[in-house]
C-alpha cells in the first residue's frame, strides 16, 4: 500500500462538497476512511473528522454511508469465502476481521446477539443501560435483597465510526 507524501503545516481546506460526496459514495461501497484519504486528490483523515464536527450535513451524510458501506463490507465476505484462489486460513482471517469490525461499525445489524438465561425459578434483575437512557429494573432475584442486586450491564446505543 503506498500513502501519500505528508501535506504542509497549515490552515485545514474548507469543506468542499464535490470530494464530500466523492468520500461519501467510497464509504458507501465500502471503502475505509483511511483508504479513501490515502488517495490522491484526497484531504487528510484529520481533515475529513473536522468537516464532519463543523458539518452537520456531511456528517449526517457520511453515517449513512458508513453504514450503507457495512453492507458492502458483508457482501465482501460472500466474495472472499466463494474465492479459490485462497487458502482456508487466509479466508477465516479476512472474513472474521470484517465481521468483527461489522459487528462494531453496524451492531444492530451484524452485532452478537446477547441472551440472559436465568437457573432460579424467577429471572434475573438486570438494568440495561443504552446511551444515556436507563429502564427500570422488572423483578428482584429470588431470594437476594435489593442492595444485593446484580451490577448493570451496560451495552452503547451508539454507531461506532470506521
């Protein structure tokens, strides 16, 4: 992989929205930031992160291309495993490194399912906790007095960015 030659110290570009598209229909079909920014023509990652603090509409823009790209992404798996021309350990590695970042990048689609099986004849008190937002705990366990109660887990409500 070659990369850029390093850019002179200086004021950021401006947001310029031709190569804001440009980046946006990369992260769409699956490319990385970092890749996307390592091609000629392109602003630094520093500067794409900046445009997206100071602009709302790419920033909205770019997170739905993100996650449109965690598609692409899937189906790239589909490609590498149907590929013959790689061995078995190869596939396993590429494949299991895009599904982790997938399950990162996209949880709600590609995330683990997680399930809480109680043994005692009632369930479990657990508080979930999404964002910032907290629900109630429904029943106590069987037998344990409310300050025994189980720790919350906490799982994030938030798109992680790639």
């Amino acid at each position: 992989m070659s990369f850029k030659p390093s850019r002179k110290v200086g004021t950021p570009p401006k947001y310029d929205e031709a190569l804001g598209d440009e980046i946006c229909e990369r992260l769409a079909m699956g490319q990385t930031l970092s890749s996307i920014c390592n091609l000629e023509g392109m602003p630094n990652y520093s500067t794409v992160w900046r445009w997206e603090c100071s602009n709302e509409e790419f920033r909205n823009k770019s997170h739905l291309s993100r996650k449109i790209g965690t598609h692409a992404i899937a189906d790239d798996c589909i490609r590498i495993a149907d590929d013959p021309m790689l061995d078995a350990q190869e596939k396993r590695v590429r494949i299991d490194t895009r599904i982790r970042l997938l399950g990162k990048w996209n949880a709600r689609q590609y995330g683990d399912k997680i399930e809480i099986e109680s043994t005692q004849a009632k369930p479990l008190n657990v508080t979930f906790t999404i964002g910032d937002r907290s629900a109630e705990p429904i029943e106590l366990i069987q037998g344990r007095e409310p300050e025994e109660r189980l720790p919350q887990i906490e799982a994030s409500d938030q798109p992680d960015s790639h």
